[in-house]
C-alpha cells in the first residue's frame, strides 16, 4: 500500500467528517429559533432578552462548524500529515 496515498485518503476522509459539524450547527440553530419564536409568543414584553440569549447561543453555535470546516481546509489544502512521510 502506498503510504502517500493513505495519507491523503484518510485526510480527505476526516475532512469530510469535519464538515459535518455543519449539520450539527444547523439543526441546533433552527431549534433554538424556533422555541425563540415559541417563547416570544408566550411572553412578548420578554422579546429582548429572549433574541439576544438566542443570538448568543447561535453564534457559539456557528464558531464550532466555522471551526470544522477550518480543519477540514487545513487538511485538504495545507495536510500537515504528508511533511512525516519524507
């Protein structure tokens, strides 16, 4: 088996299991919106405090698939792994 070749397989691999914290990001986004909308229209004079808790919470939300997908450049792209190999 080529050594190489396996690198950069797995890295492509792990790659793609990096993108999918996108997916987790997502899902959690649109359920804390929705039950936002749910809290605004049981308590309305609560709606500024309600946003911004939500607006915090998605942005923590985003930095973790920014970051996946960050890692996954990084190892497609720049593949610090192939540097052990020569």
């Amino acid at each position: 088996m080529d050594p190489m070749g396996f690198v950069l397989g797995m890295s492509a691999l792990s790659a793609g299991i990096c993108t999918l914290s996108g997916l987790g990001s997502g899902l959690g986004q649109g359920i804390a919106a929705g039950r936002a909308a749910e809290a605004v229209g049981r308590q309305p004079e609560a709606r500024g405090e309600i946003l911004s808790t939500m607006l915090v919470g998605c942005a923590l939300a985003e930095t973790c698939s920014i970051y996946g997908l960050l890692i996954a450049l990084i190892l497609l792209l720049a593949n610090p792994l192939v540097v052990f190999l020569q």
